[in-house]
C-alpha cells in the first residue's frame, strides 16, 4: 500500500508505503465496539449517589404507637417507604472501568486506522508546523477541504501548530501516543504525519 504525502499548501511532496497489517485489514465492528465501550467506561465519572436511610434529614422518633392506630407499623420518617425517605439499594460512587486485554486493544487501533484507509479519509501530512497564527492554518485547512480533522504527531507537537490550532474547534492534535480508537471515529478525516506514521508502526508492529 502507497499513499501520497502532502504539504499544508495541498502540494504532494513524495509518496510512502503503508504497512498492510496496520492499514490494510477489513474492519471489524465488533472489535471497534469493545475497545469504543471500553474507553467509555473508563471515561465515566462514576459520582452517581442517593440518600440511604441512615443519610436522609427527618428525626428518628417513632412516628406513632406501635399499636392501636389501625396502620402499619412504622418506626420513623426516613424509611424508603415514605416520600422524602432514604433510597434502598441505590447507585453508590464506582468506578465503571473493566478490563481489555492490550493485544485487543492495539488491534482495535488498527482496525480504526484501517477503517479510514478504507473509506479514503486517511491524509498523510509532510510536517505539522506553524508560525502559531490561528488565521494562516484556519485558511489551509479550508484550501485542504478539511471539516473535522484529527491530527496526529509523532512523540511531540510542534509548539507552534499547538497554538495556531487551539482556537479551532474543527482540528485536534495529538501525539502519536494519544492516539485512540474513539477519537479516530469520531472524525471526519485522520491526518497522520510523517513522524506519526512512524511512531504508529513502532507502536502496532
């Protein structure tokens, strides 16, 4: 597999070969589904809470006699019985994370990077480098017909395209160790750089 590298300026620079096994298998959506839940869960706070019985405010007084009122009988106010009482068994702080092997986990990153190899959404950038002006990249990204992008760098990024990119809500950048399944799919185009290309195939061969 071959693909074009170009510049910011929509030029082609030179062409690269893309690695088959990372870029050339038939995504599978049962394997991007579990690694997608698996971040998720990961990802969620876990802070839900309710009252129990012992927590709620009202006193602890019986609320009547035992016996001779015809009624149940009740011992005080904050029984889950009564509105305003404490809730029985509800949900309590935890955390939702369960495990995924790694060996699933990095073949679910090559299925998502194949998925846009697939649907021709992959773009390989020459260098990811600006002089930190928001306005220059905003019209390159127009001229290249990018609407939401996902940019991935090698081990770092480039101070000066961070900045420029900041204030576009359009374009993520990530370096290569940040890049995941989740944050693949959900943009419109991938674009992966030179040294993201090759901090990826270290990292997936």
């Amino acid at each position: 597999m071959r693909a074009d590298t170009i510049s910011l300026e929509g030029e082609t620079v030179e062409s690269v070969e893309l690695n088959a096994r990372i870029f050339g298998l038939e995504p599978r959506a049962d394997i991007l589904h579990r690694v997608v839940r698996w971040q998720r869960a990961r990802a969620q706070a876990g802070t839900h809470k309710v009252k129990t019985r012992s927590e709620t405010s009202y006193s602890g007084r019986k609320i009547h006699r035992q016996k001779g009122t015809g009624g149940a009988r009740h011992g005080d106010r904050n029984a889950p019985i009564f509105r305003g009482g404490g809730i029985y068994k509800g949900p309590t702080p935890r955390s939702h994370a369960h495990g995924l092997p790694k060996r699933l986990r990095k073949l679910g990153l090559r299925h998502a990077l194949s998925a846009k190899a697939r649907a021709g959404e992959l773009v390989i950038l020459d260098v990811a480098e600006a002089e930190g002006k928001t306005a220059v990249l905003a019209r390159q990204i127009r001229n290249l017909g990018w609407k939401r992008a996902l940019v991935i760098e090698g081990k770092s990024v480039h101070e000066g395209f961070a900045r420029a990119a900041a204030n576009l809500p359009e374009l993520d950048v990530l370096p290569s160790a940040g890049a995941n399944v989740l944050d693949i799919l959900k943009r419109d185009t991938l674009v992966l750089t030179k040294a993201g290309l090759e901090a990826l195939e270290a990292r997936l061969k």
